[in-house]
C-alpha cells in the first residue's frame, strides 16, 4: 500500500510543476491519503487547507478519497472524473484515477454511469486485470452477465489467480442459473485463499442453491467466525435466519 501511495504521488508531482515547493507534497500526499482510513472527515479539510498553499492534483485527489470515505459517493466520482480530464498525465495514470470514479458511481447506485466511466478507463488501460473486473462489477449491477463475465475472462486470462476475479464470476454464473460452473469458480477461489469471506458467501448460496444445505451452513458459520463484522457476514446471517426459517415451516 505504501508503495502505491508514493508511486500516485511521485506521478501527481509530475503533473503540477508549478506547486509551491516549501511542502513536501509527496510526503503530504501520503499523510493525507493515510488520514483517510482513520479519519475521513479530517483528512477531507486537510486536503482542503493544503490544495489552498499549492497542493494540486494531490490534493484533489485526496479530497475526493475522503469525500467517498465519507459516503459522499456521488460527489466524490464527479471530482475523480474531473481530475482524471484535466490531469496531464500518461493513459494509465487517467484510467487508474477513472477506475476510482467507477468505484465511487457503483457505490452511489449509479451502475449506468459507473459502466460508461468504466468503459473509458478500459479504452486507456485494456490490459489492466484491475479495470477489467470493476467494469464486470458495473456490468453484473445492470444485470449484464454475460458481458460481465467476458471481463472476468479476460482478467483471469492475464492472472489466473485473481481470487476477487472467480468470485464475481461464480456470482454471476449463479445469476445465470449455472450453479455448476459457478461452484467450480468457487472450489477454486477458496483454494487459492481458504478464508475469502465472499467466496464463503457463495459457496454456502451455490450449496443451498444445488440442495447441500449443511454445507451452506458450514460455509456460512465458517464466514460468521472468521470475518464477523463484514458485510459478507451479514449476508450470511441473513441466509441462515431465512434458511431456518424454511425449516420451520
């Protein structure tokens, strides 16, 4: 993470040569990004004071981070997608900043915009295994699996153990009532990493869906105990409270 953090800002300095000089703009780069994590709130008028003494692109993008952070989705993708126009930067960096803005759209329920944005950030970065499986997301939020899983090929393709990658592929095999074919993208993100909580998640719905239910209750308890507060976790109770539920009656 540090690494990636330095390397956007060596790039942004870069780009705003004319930033005043009495600040260390990539070691405040880094702080502001870092301020994000704990304190979005902070960090948002941090980026804001800084941008005021030469901060620049840095800053901006900083400040659009933080506004995401804070749920401001929608305002957030509109700043990432006006720093990705105006930063002179080469395709991959602009492709890089507009996959954030995607991120940022699907999260404000925007899935239209977000796929139209992702579409660009493709166009300027196709090799990018990263971008490819954003846009697969954007894609299966419009219920467009079959495209969705054309991405997910190619980014697979290029690295055939992004575990994230089989994961929403199986989810959208599973969509497409292909149970089998999503349980073996299953078998093989959990092999590559064990204790994936939303490939748990799946596994215990493909399970339920093909009649295995105590698998799906293993797979589920094992989600609830190694990742109890994630949002994959709440999905898993939520499928165990209505499995019990069916039980019952």
């Amino acid at each position: 993470m540090r690494r990636t953090l330095l390397s956007m800002a060596l790039t942004f300095m870069l780009t705003a040569p004319g930033a005043a000089q009495t600040v260390d703009h990539a070691q405040q780069y880094e702080a502001c990004m870092a301020l994000v994590h704990r304190d979005a709130e902070k960090a948002f008028e941090s980026a804001g004071a800084w941008e005021g003494i030469g901060g620049g692109d840095p800053a901006r993008h900083c400040a659009a981070v933080a506004l995401n952070a804070l749920g401001h989705h929608a305002d957030a993708a509109e700043r990432l997608e006006t720093l990705a126009t105006d930063i002179k930067a080469e395709a991959a960096f602009k492709a890089k900043i507009l996959g954030q803005a995607g991120q940022a759209w699907l999260l404000a329920g925007a899935a239209e915009r977000a796929s139209e944005v992702l579409d660009i950030a493709v166009n300027l970065s196709p090799t990018s295994p990263a971008l490819l499986i954003d846009r697969a997301q954007a894609r299966a939020a419009l219920a467009q699996y079959w495209e969705a899983i054309d991405d997910l090929n190619s980014a697979l393709e290029r690295d055939p153990e992004l575990v994230d990658a089989l994961v929403f592929r199986a989810s959208a095999y599973r969509h497409l009532d292909s149970a089998e074919l999503a349980q073996g993208d299953i078998e093989s993100a959990l092999a590559l990493d064990p204790n994936h909580p939303e490939a748990l998640l799946e596994k215990g719905i493909v399970a339920r869906i093909l009649g295995d239910t105590g698998l799906a209750r293993r797979s589920w308890l094992r989600l609830l105990e190694i990742a109890p507060g994630s949002p994959a976790a709440r999905a898993a109770r939520d499928n165990l409270e209505a499995m019990d539920v069916n039980r019952d009656k």
